[in-house]
C-alpha cells in the first residue's frame, strides 16, 4: 500500500514538474493537460508494475503538455476580442469598444477616448480639454473654433458667433471705387471662413457700408457689389451660403463722423450680423 501511495505521489509530483512544457504563457491553465497525460500514462503503466506507472506518468505528463501547446489557441485576457498576440492595449476596461489593435476607441480623434469623451463629435484638428471638449478661452460659451470674438470680456453676454454686437470684419479692404478684395483682405476673410463653416445653423447677414462721398445710389449698389464679393469668397472657403445674405446699405448707416478722414475710413466697412 505504502508503494501503492508513493507511486500516485510520484505519478503527481512528475505532473506539476513537467507543466513547464506548456510555454505558451497565454494558456490558463496548462496543468490540467500534463495531468490529464500522468493519468493516461500512470494508469497504463500501472498494468505491468508501480515503476512503470511512475515512468508513464512521466511520459504520459510531457505528451499531454506538449499536445496541449500545439492545439491551443491565442488568448484573450481582457475579453476585448481581440488576441493578446495582437492587443497593444491588453487591459482595455470591460466593455469598452475598441479598435483592431484592442485600443479603446478615439471616434473623433481628439485624442480623448469614447469613454471620457464629454463631446464625442468634435471636429477634425480642434483643440480639445481634458473632457474631450472644445476649448472656449473667453469662457463666453461660443468654443474658440467657431468665436470671431475670442477675447470677450468676462460676464459678457454675446451672440451665437462669439461677439457682443455686429461684428465689423477688420482689415477687409477693397481696391478703389471697386468690388474686388485686396489680398490682404483675402487673408483676413480666409480665417472667418474657417469658423463660419461652423455656423450652419445661424442666419448671418453679410452688411456692407461706405461712406457719404458721392451720390447715394452709387453708394448703395457699391456696397452690395461689396457684400456680395465677401459672401462668395466666404463660401469660396468653406462657409454655407444657405445660411448667409448679402445687403448693401450704402451710406445709410455711418458709426463715425463722414466730415474727418478717419471717420470716413470707418464708415468704408462689411460687417456680420446674425439674425
């Protein structure tokens, strides 16, 4: 009996010794194949006498880890679906979705995953918070990808393109008794367009004025021809024309003094309004 014993002891030990041939370190539980081959080969050596149980359970333990080792599959420790041989984020949190390199998913690609994302659908290239939301550095609730008023004085109350009132687009400058943009001016109404094409759903007026020199009709059609000019090539960039108009108002409207030089200049102006 005592031999009996020494031998199942031993049929065991031979077991746990041998796991080590199971290498795939992925494998959960590689002892249950080296026992289930001691057993096989124990119990088949066991026929003849105890010592050739003792060597078949040896035999019986290497077969049964090595046949283990072929067959098994790649793992999944964090139930992501996708194999840990190919997961480069092996500790994706449960449940999460995540891409095919089993990294959770960056759907705007803002750089804040989908799991903390605050603002899921931020546009392509906007400067985002820790939230995953787009930065408003005026705090006047209008973010900073679509404020034409960035530097809003706090408490202020504005309107839905960031501004307090119109909004007068500095340095658009005309060629002389014409329509046509400077190139400068061109540079200038590049980036509204650029946050513009983030307003789609407010109504803007496109406003444009001059000042009192000469008769009032030719003022009046100046200004819209200039209106108009801004509005295309606004749109030219990127912005919605559904959303916008063109109104010339000629000299109708001054915000300075026509009888100075530099009230005059002011007066020569397009502005946005929203509706």
């Amino acid at each position: 009996m005592t031999k009996t014993i020494k031998t199942l002891a031993a049929i065991a030990a031979a077991a746990f010794l041998t796991t080590g041939c199971a290498t795939k370190t992925w494998y959960n539980d590689p002892k249950a194949c080296a026992l289930a081959g001691a057993a096989i080969g124990g119990g088949a050596g066991m026929a003849d006498d105890e010592d050739t149980a003792i060597i078949g359970a040896l035999g019986g333990a290497v077969v049964g880890a090595t046949v283990c080792a072929l067959l098994q599959t790649d793992g999944d420790a964090d139930r992501d679906g996708v194999a840990d041989s190919k997961d480069q984020c092996p500790n994706s949190a449960s449940g999460v979705k995540v891409d095919a390199l089993g990294c959770e998913l960056d759907s705007d690609g803002d750089g804040v995953v989908d799991s903390k994302d605050q603002c899921p659908i931020t546009p392509e290239g906007v400067k985002v918070d820790a939230n995953g939301c787009a930065l408003d550095s005026d705090g006047d609730g209008v973010a900073d990808y679509k404020d034409e008023c960035p530097n809003s004085p706090a408490g202020a109350k504005v309107n839905s393109l960031g501004c307090q009132d119109t909004f007068v687009l500095e340095g658009v400058q005309f060629k002389t008794n014409s329509a046509e943009l400077t190139d400068a001016a061109k540079a200038e109404l590049a980036d509204d367009a650029a946050k513009l094409k983030h307003h789609t759903g407010v109504t803007i007026e496109v406003a444009g004025h001059t000042d009192s020199m000469g008769s009032g009709a030719y003022n009046k059609a100046l200004s819209q021809s200039r209106a108009e000019s801004v509005l295309n090539f606004l749109v030219s960039q990127g912005a919605s024309a559904d959303n916008m108009t063109a109104v010339g108002y000629g000299e109708e409207q001054p915000v300075a003094d026509n009888g100075t030089a530099e009230g005059r200049q002011a007066n020569r102006r397009v502005e946005l309004n929203v509706k």
